[in-house]
C-alpha cells in the first residue's frame, strides 16, 4: 500500500482534504489493477499518510542538546524545514533573494499547494507559453493555490488547474514567476529518456529529506520504485540521473516507516515515483495546459 509524502501546511490544523480522484479510462483502470499490493493505495487521501495535521515552526538549524550534536556527528545539522524530520533541508537560495520581488521557480523548490506542503519536480512551459509547473496530484487540486515556501512574503504566484494521471498534479503560475531549471544545486537539462536500468543509482532532492540517492528496484505500473529516502513534504519531487529527470515522488509502502532520522540508515521504505515518460504522454493526451511541456 502507498502512502504520499504530502505535508499539512503550518497555516491549518485541519487535516488534509481527500482526493478527488477522477474515473480512469479502462486501459488506465487495467494498468492500475496491474501495479498489485504495492500501490493499492495510491487512490487514499493524504490523511492516510499524515494521521493528524501539525502547526510548523520556523525552521532551526538543529535541535539543542545531545540531538544536536548528533546530528551534526552525522552530517545532518539542519535547517529542519518539516518538523519531526532531522535530515538537513535544502535552504532559500541566494538566486531566490536576488530575484525580488519576482519569485524564481525551479525544480526541488518547496511550495505550499493550498493547504499541503510538498516539493515542485520541475518547470517550463507548455506548447501554448504557458509557465508551468509540475509537482504530485494527491498534493492539491484543480483549483488550489501555489506559494513558494522560499518566497512566502510574494503571497500566490500560481493555480492547480488539473490532476493527472498517474498522480501529477499541473500548476499554471502568474507574471510574478521567473523559471529556471536550476535551482538550488539541482539542475535538470533533459527529461525522461531511458528507463533506469535495475540498482542504477537514482537521486532526489526534497524539503523532508533533503538530497539522497538510492538503487532503482522495480517497475511497477507507471511507477519507479527505488531505495530512495523520502518522507511527508517530498511529494512531487524531482528524481534524477545526473541532470535527466526520470521521475516525481509520490508516496512509500505504509506498512514501513518513511525516513525521519540518520539514525534509520537504509531502514525506511522504498519510495514510488510516476515515471517521466508515463507523465509526458498523459499531458500530451490530455491537450490543455502543460502538454508539450519543455524545459526553460
């Protein structure tokens, strides 16, 4: 069963809504059924992975005490941007500060998407000129408004404006956003391509989790399922080999525990990611906002 790394936003203490998940065309219902146990529960609500909703805090750049110095023992000293996570986050890049008072967006940029917080996997434009912006479906929908979590003071610079399979959620951004495709240390120059052959090496960067890098095991369905670590606020984040984006984060198995500490190692649960390739043909068939997609 998946659960989704979506996170409830520190301006609510309501849970996550539910999904409103839109009937599949047969092919698409057959393919799903096809994916097994696995992700039998990729249709729940991101309160399935969240239990209750939390009030964050700012983040800080290390718990105090015997933590704290763990924690930098480990490489891990923070910031913490979600809270109950102590892997080091990625922070508002110098570019960010620079670009005000437009709001630079780029892949791994953590966002809130209405009242979750997950991370945006990549940005471009549509065949139409469109800025667009990709992250996980189950993080918000059509109608749902973007802020950036490094830019919060430039209020809104975006819309959900559709779900799609298999979990992909497409945010049509406002004038006030320049796009990049690099954006804090992670740069993406191509998309899809070949699928990641069995233990290659794939890497993420997410506001949970930070950057980690695990082998690719299994296809399953439109999904990539690696050893990556990935926990609540990853969702939607971009998966890659080098500078090719393969994948976005969508959730784990929740019968295991997701990464919250160095202290699990490798014992947390195999993240999901819907392939690129998959994501690229379902916006092409859609027609709409975000078909022929390309990078800035």
């Amino acid at each position: 069963m998946l659960f989704r790394f979506s996170s409830a936003s520190p301006e609510t203490t309501r849970t996550a809504r539910q999904d409103n998940v839109a009937p599949r065309r047969s092919a698409r219902r057959r393919a799903r059924r096809r994916i097994g146990a696995l992700m039998a529960g990729v249709a729940l609500a991101a309160t399935t992975a969240l239990g209750s909703a939390f009030t964050a805090p700012e983040a800080t750049a290390a718990p105090a005490g015997s933590a704290d110095a763990f924690l930098k023992a480990t490489g891990q000293p923070g910031p913490h941007r979600i809270p109950g996570h102590y892997f080091t986050s990625p922070g508002i890049p110098q570019a960010q500060r620079d670009a005000a008072p437009s709001v630079l967006a780029g892949p791994s940029m953590p966002i809130y998407v209405g009242n979750n917080i997950c991370t945006l996997s990549v940005v471009g434009y549509d065949k139409a000129g469109n800025k667009v912006g990709i992250t996980a479906g189950h993080c918000g929908g059509p109608g749902a408004p973007v802020v950036s979590m490094d830019a919060e003071k430039a209020g809104q610079i975006g819309t959900v404006v559709r779900n799609g399979y298999p979990d992909v959620a497409v945010i049509k951004f406002n004038n006030k956003v320049r796009l990049t495709r690099s954006y804090n240390n992670v740069n993406i120059g191509a998309l899809g391509g070949a699928t990641p052959a069995s233990l290659q090496q794939l890497c993420k960067t997410g506001v949970a989790t930070g950057v980690s890098c695990g082998p690719m095991l299994a296809i399953s369905g439109p999904f990539l399922v690696s050893h990556l670590c990935g926990s609540i606020g990853d969702s939607g984040a971009p998966i890659y080999v080098g500078n090719r984006l393969v994948g976005i984060v969508n959730g784990g198995m929740a019968n295991l525990p997701s990464c919250t500490t160095p202290l699990q190692g490798p014992l947390h649960a195999p993240t999901a990611g819907a392939a690129w390739n998959v994501i690229a043909a379902d916006l092409n068939a859609a027609g709409g906002v975000g078909a022929g997609f390309r990078l800035p």
